[in-house]
C-alpha cells in the first residue's frame, strides 16, 4: 500500500442474525462508491452469497475472513494484501458480534475478526418495538468484550423519524457512542432472502437498482462524514514478509480446468491465486453453456454452486457429460466440491421427484430437500490414497447443501470430517478424483496446492 494512501477501515456487525447486517453494508458500500472511493468488502466466516453482493456493489472480489479456518496472520495477510489498493474496506459480519465456533469465547467470531484486525465496529441494533431498550443491548454489547472497539450504532428498523430520535438519545447518553444513521422499516428496501438461486441474478445485475436505492437512503439519514472519521486514518495491519503468498520453492507447469459459470462458482478467491502463484495457469470453462472440457489441460477443478437450479440443462449437454467422464476416468487429478462432487453422480433427484442424469462416475444420486441437510465448519483429516491431502493431514472448509447422497456401491472415502455433530467419514475417491461435500480452504493447508500441481504434472508427462 502506498504511502500517501490513507486507509479506513469499519466491521458492520449486527445484535443478531435478521438484525440487517448485509443491507447496512451493501447501502454504505454504494454510498462510498458514489463518492468516488474504493471500496474492498470482506466477510466474517465461511460464505458465498454476500460476497457476491459485496463485489456487484464495488467492483472487487470480497474476501471470506475466518479466525477458525484460517490462523490469526493467514487473516491478516488477506485482509491486508486485499485492502492495500483500497480508500476503506468493509467488513460485513456473521450472525450476532459474538457468536462463532465456542459459545464461551470469541472464537470464530465477527469479534475476534475486529480485535485480530484493530478494526472499530458499527453496532447495527434492530430497534423495532423498542426506545430506551436501545441502550440496554448496546450496553450488554460494550460489556461483554471491552476490548472491542464498537465505535458507532445504526439504528435499524425503526418506525419513524420521532422514534429514530428517542432510540440515539437513549444510546448515546447511557452508552457514550454516536448513533450515526437509520433505516425505517421499509419491506421494498431490504435485501431479499438469501438462497443460492440469488447468485445469477445479482451476477447479471438485476439488484442494481436496489443497490442505488439503498446508497440514496443512507445518503440521506447517514452522517456520512462521521462515519468515515470513525472508520479511522490508519494503514491495514503490517504483515513483514508474505507467508501464505511467499514466493513458493518451485513453480509447476500445468493448465488447470476450471468450471465457472452459473451452476458452479463457489470457488474462495485464495484458491485460485495460490494455485496461479504455484505456477497454474487457469483455463475457465462452462459446462452450462455447452463448453466440453479444454484441451491440453492436467487438472480439473468443479467448485461448488447450485446444479440443481440447471439440472435438466446440465444433463442435456452430452458432449461436455463425455469429455468430462473419459478424462476423469483416464486419470486427469480433479478435486470435486459440493456442487461439483452433485454433477460427478449418476442424476440429481428434485424436490418434486423428477431426476436429471449426470456424469455417472459416483454410484448413486443426489436428491434435494426443502430443509438444510448439513451446515457448518469442518476440520477435514485425509484418508489413505487421497493425493490432496494423505492420510494424517488436516486441512479446514465448510459444508452447506440442501441434498444428500444415496450411494449405489461403496467407494473409498476421501476423508474424515469433524463438526459440532462430531466425526463422520465423508466424500469419495476414484480414479485420480477427490469428491465431496466440503469446500476447502486451501490457505488452511496451503500444501494441497503443491501436492495437486506435482500431481497434474506428472499426470501431464
């Protein structure tokens, strides 16, 4: 980052889930966009959909910050080789400010991210049905961790311009914090609900118009000026030398597939540029749009996303189905996620019974639910055979779908996973292919990288 650039920083962190984190945070991050500012948007936790968001509204990709998969200078580095080029970065929180992986601590939580980061906090409160009461939760909020910096409250939801007025009095004479802006209960302005179907639809600019409406709304009950000094003059935090992107020992030459398009794009940025900085040179193909698998490549990666939403599109393409299948049977090194590891099953089964035929190389078949079938932070230990990461190795991810795997026959499980509902074995091996459910991070075991690429490499020779 560059001397004469100064940087501000805010974390936008809400009392609760349904407080009004993300419609805060997309509304001052197309009010400062407006003012000419560069923005670089971030997100507490393991997520994919309010990223999406964050990088329509500012034109940069937003970064997942994570204190459980990532190590404290993991997250530093991110956030700081992320934020260099930026006027201010945004960092939109998970759930309420304190809740993360331990009920105990701050772990995992939007609260360790600001403490690790130095980074004051807007406190959104949804104020609805509530005046002097306000200032209660902002207090309990500013006891709980002392360390923490909550610098600002925005009250949401509130009823009136009256009701606005009772609520900052109350916070600012019990709390000593500004109240700096509002939002009325306004049902036209508030982000719609978040499923994965969304994604397209933000990607090709639907939500434009209410990324406007919602930067003129808080251009007019925002105090825009004192936000900006809170956010603070300072630069992102120092990070010596480069560890995560340090210049590896050795760089492999190898075109690496990667499916990109609507039905699958849930990729964490880090893993595409630390597969580049190992010598990678990505190749982006679209399955949905009838793109077979390129030529020329030495491995193949198909993240996660939503192939459900284009099943009977998807099971239509034969000729991107057979250039898939033979390669991957030949051997070519694939790492299949979520969605990706969906789409390598023999058909996707909808809610209304229908089913679409896929790859076929997984026995069995994916079927939807209307309910979540599994959510949460995983540690990720390998299984023997698994050339990603062998058995003993540990790495970190999530998993989050709505369907689950009817296997037809046995196949080698990939690895171990181990979450709140304890340890289960979990994805697939086959072939040179590693399937499953979980996304990983690679930052959290950067060794995936160079295992990968030694494999494609020789897989190519």
């Amino acid at each position: 980052m560059s001397e004469s650039r100064a940087h501000r920083s805010l974390v936008v962190a809400g009392t609760g889930s349904g407080a009004g984190k993300t419609t805060v945070t997309l509304g001052l991050m197309a009010a400062l966009r407006r003012r000419g500012m560069t923005v670089q948007g971030f997100k507490c936790g393991p997520d994919y959909i309010d990223p999406t968001y964050h990088k329509a509204v500012t034109g940069r990709p937003s970064r997942n910050l994570d204190s459980w998969m990532l190590t404290p200078d993991t997250v530093k580095e991110i956030y700081a080789r992320a934020s260099r080029d930026a006027d201010i970065s945004i960092i939109e929180g998970v759930m309420g400010f304190y809740d993360g992986k331990d009920p105990l601590s701050n772990t995992g939580s939007t609260a360790e991210i600001s403490l690790l980061l130095d980074c004051p906090v807007l406190l959104v409160v949804n104020c609805q049905s509530m005046a002097r009461s306000a200032a209660a939760i902002v207090k309990g909020f500013q006891c709980l961790e002392p360390r923490a910096r909550i610098a600002a409250v925005f009250a949401n939801k509130v009823g009136s311009d009256g009701h606005y007025r009772i609520v900052k009095e109350a916070i600012e004479q019990e709390c000593g914090i500004p109240v700096i802006g509002y939002m009325k209960r306004e049902d036209s302005l508030s982000v719609p609900e978040r499923h994965l179907g969304l994604v397209p639809s933000i990607e090709r600019g639907e939500l434009g118009g209410l990324f406007e409406a919602l930067a003129d709304r808080i251009d007019q009950t925002v105090d825009m000026d004192r936000l900006l000094e809170l956010a603070q003059a300072s630069e992102p935090p120092v990070v010596p030398e480069p560890r995560l992107f340090a210049e590896p020992s050795r760089r492999y030459r190898v075109r690496m597939a990667v499916a990109r398009d609507a039905a699958f794009h849930f990729y964490y940025p880090e893993n595409l540029e630390l597969l580049e900085l190992y010598g990678a040179e990505l190749v982006y193909f679209s399955p949905l749009a009838g793109e077979p698998l390129p030529e020329n490549v030495q491995g193949l990666y198909i993240g996660g996303g939503f192939p459900e939403e284009f099943a009977e599109r998807l099971s239509a393409q034969a000729q991107v189905i057979d250039s898939i299948r033979s390669a991957v049977e030949r051997g070519l090194p694939t790492l299949a996620e979520c969605g990706g590891f969906m789409y390598l099953t023999g058909a996707i089964g909808d809610t209304q019974g229908r089913s679409y035929p896929m790859l076929g190389l997984v026995p069995g078949q994916v079927t939807m639910q209307t309910k979540l079938a599994a959510l949460g932070l995983r540690e990720v230990t390998g299984a023997e055979g698994n050339f990603l990461l062998p058995a003993g190795e540990t790495a970190r991810g999530h998993e989050f779908h709505y369907s689950v795997y009817e296997p037809k026959s046995e196949l080698p499980h990939a690895y171990e996973t181990k979450g709140l509902r304890g340890v289960k074995k979990d994805g697939c091996l086959l072939h040179r292919t590693v399937a499953g459910y979980t996304h990983l991070h690679f930052a959290s075991n950067p060794g995936i990288v160079a295992r990968w690429l030694e494999c494609c490499e020789a897989y190519g020779q």
